[in-house]
C-alpha cells in the first residue's frame, strides 16, 4: 500500500523481513519491485507512435502503490508524448475481471470512446476484452488494449495475442527474493537493499494504428 503500517510494525519487532513491493516515498526498508511508473510510459509510448490520442488509463485501487505508480507513469507518458488526458478515460476498475468488465462498459458508453485502453491488471485486462468482444470490437482495429502483466494462462482468452508490459518470471523474481530475504534473515549485509527491475513490452494483435491513421 502507498501507506502501509505493516513496515513500522514489523521494524518495531525487530522482525525480519523484505518488502514485496515500495511503500510511498519510504526507503527505510529492503525490497524488489518492478519499475511500474517506466511499464506504463512505455505503453503509451507505444501507443502514440501509433497514432492514438484518446487513451484511456483503467487502474486498480490507487491506495496500492503499484496502481498509483502505474497512474503516474500513465500520465507522464501522455504529458511526454503531447496528449491531453481526458479525465473522464481515466477510471478505477478494480482488480478482477467484473470490474473490468464494467469498465469496458463505461468507457463505450461514452460519447468519444478511447481508440487505445491500457489497463493495469491482468485480471481487469481479461473482463475488458471479454466485454469487447462480446460487443463485437475488433482488437487492434476498432480499439487497441495494452494490459499490464499480460493475460493469465487459465483464462479462455489465452489463444489471443494481447500487447503487455511483462514483468520479470515469477521463477526469476521468487529466487532473487529468497536470496535476499535468507541474507537478511542470517544477518548477512545485502548487495543492493533495493532492487528496481525492468518491465519488457510484448507486441500483439490487440494493438494496433489509431483507426483515423488505418488505410482504408
């Protein structure tokens, strides 16, 4: 969480013990994360050189701090690339596939519906295509979706190709963690007390040219 009480307490109790994850602006504590303010830049980096203006940003709870992170790269990288962000595209929806379906709903409701959704959760991703689909959108024609941290292999969805900022394997992250949780366990001082790795993004057929931009 952006604020999470679980740190003072755990540092009261002299408790050992590694942080999944930041925690607002504090750095008074050994973690690993992933650069989620970089993942979401890069997306609509990606996005803009595609010819889309009319993003939308669907986010998870903004009292986790990866939402609020993935939300501030979200809009750096429109103020970067020269889009305006249309705050009525820039909405919460939760983090399991009935938000995002929901969400989907809503942002076609709209009177000027997005050509481009970055979302930023899987689970979330997987209902927002659900309900494009079944609306008969053509992905990466009609709009485009980018979804943060891919589409989950136990879903029906997993015979598309959906654009996605991935992170690390968990095999990769779990073994890393271990290790450094086992030094800080054993008294042993650590390399790095923080660990920021790097997203990769991962093209697919669910993104594509802005419609205006298609030729005809």
């Amino acid at each position: 969480r952006v604020d999470d009480p679980r740190i003072d307490y755990l540092k009261k109790a002299d408790f050992p013990f590694l942080g999944y994850g930041r925690c607002g602006a504090r750095d008074d504590f050994a973690w690993y994360d992933v650069d989620n303010e970089a993942g979401s830049r890069m997306a609509v980096q990606r996005l803009a050189a595609l010819g889309h203006q009319a993003i939308a940003h669907v986010h998870s709870p903004l009292e986790f701090n990866f939402a609020a992170q993935r939300k501030k790269g979200f809009l750096i990288g429109m103020k970067e690339a020269g889009l305006e962000v249309d705050s009525n595209k820039v909405i919460a929806g939760g983090m399991d596939r009935r938000g995002g379906y929901a969400a989907a709903e809503y942002l076609l409701s709209l009177p000027a519906r997005p050509t481009a959704i970055l979302v930023d959760n899987n689970l979330g991703g997987v209902g927002i295509i659900r309900y494009l689909l079944n609306a008969g959108i053509q992905l990466g024609r009609d709009i485009s979706v980018v979804v943060d941290g891919g589409i989950p292999e136990d879903t029906l969805l997993n015979d598309l190709s959906v654009a996605c900022i991935l992170q690390p394997t968990p095999l990769e992250s779990g073994v890393t963690m271990a290790e450094m949780l086992l030094n800080i366990i054993e008294g042993v001082p650590l390399q790095a007390n923080h660990v920021l790795v790097q997203s990769q993004f991962v093209e697919g057929d669910s993104m594509g040219p802005a419609p205006s931009r298609r030729t005809r």
